[in-house]
C-alpha cells in the first residue's frame, strides 16, 4: 500500500478530531486512532501500527499521547509530533476547563451523573474491542498467547508493577526468538 504523506494540519485536525469525540481515555482512542491512520488516511501500515502502541505503553505518559507523538514524528518528524501532539490535547485541556469552571453544577446534577456513569459503562466496551482487535493480530501463537496470560495475570493481581511485565515481556521475547530462530531474532 502507497502511504500518504500528512500535512501538518492534517495531523493536527485529525488528532483533535480524535480527542475530541473519545470519552474514557487513551485506551478508547486506541480503535479510533488505528481505523484513522492506517484505514482512512492511510499513513501507516496496520503492522506499524501494532509497533507503534506497543512502544507507545512502554514509555512513560498516557497511551494516545504517545501513539500521536510516534505517529507523528514518523510521518513528519519533530513539527509532525508537535502538531499530533497539540491536536490529541487541545480538546481535552478545553474541556478540562469548562468543567473545572463549572463543576459544582455538574457535580449536583443528576443527569449529567447518570450520563457519565452511561460513559462509563461505554469506554469498557471500547477498550475490550480494541484489546480483542489488538489480540487477534498479535496472538499468533503458543508463546504470545502464553505472555498474553502471564502478563494479564501478573497485572490483574496486581503481582508486578507493569513497568516490570513489560521489561520481562521484552526479555521472553528475546530470549524465546533467539532459541526459535537459532540466535537471531527477526
């Protein structure tokens, strides 16, 4: 497939776009942020992608943030990861202020109470879809599906801060393809 090349601005309205309409965090943005880069703008590929919001939960920061930053820097460098940047933050910060402005009203009201816990609700079905759409393309095999449940056990129980299951994923990773692949790792 021939990637397109993004503009600036297209970066930013496309991740503005994506902040804007994305309640529940940067785990729900996770479907949104793969069917707008790779399916409709065709910026990178679907495998990339994958890359891209692992390295995005390896480093420190929020998951849609960092994606936007990598996405960002790989179509047009610096000014691409500041433009992505600005455009999965902007709505966010606008919003932030709105309701810090009028909490107490929001806070007291009933409606908008019962509307966020309706949000809620929503967001978990969104991070499940895109931990099931996520797991069918990575979980090809015995070993993945075997660190899948480790990891999800370790986090679940909370055995191992994540910073360490994702470090020890690395190092089985490694380790499990250079015995497979008789010491090089693809």
């Amino acid at each position: 497939m021939q990637q397109k090349r993004a503009s600036l601005w297209n970066l930013f309205s496309v991740f503005f776009r994506i902040g804007a309409f994305t309640f529940g965090g940067g785990l729900a943005m996770l479907p949104l942020i793969e069917r707008e880069v790779v399916e409709v703008q065709g910026w990178v590929e679907q495998e990339e992608i994958l890359d891209i919001v692992a390295l995005s939960q390896s480093v420190p920061g929020a998951i849609a943030v960092n994606s936007a930053i990598f996405i960002g820097l790989r179509l047009r460098g610096l000014a691409g990861a500041l433009a992505a940047l600005l455009g999965v933050m902007t709505p966010s910060v606008v919003i932030i202020l709105i309701i810090a402005h009028f909490f107490t009203q929001f806070q007291s009201n009933p409606y908008v109470m019962r509307a966020f816990s309706g949000v809620k609700a929503a967001v978990i079905g969104l991070v499940a879809a895109a931990a099931w759409r996520v797991g069918r393309q990575v979980v090809t095999s015995p070993y993945a599906l075997a660190a899948s449940l480790v990891a999800l056990v370790l986090s679940v129980f909370d055995l191992l801060p994540i910073v360490w299951i994702i470090i020890l994923g690395g190092i089985s990773g490694i380790i499990y393809f250079s015995r497979r692949e008789g010491g090089v790792a693809k």
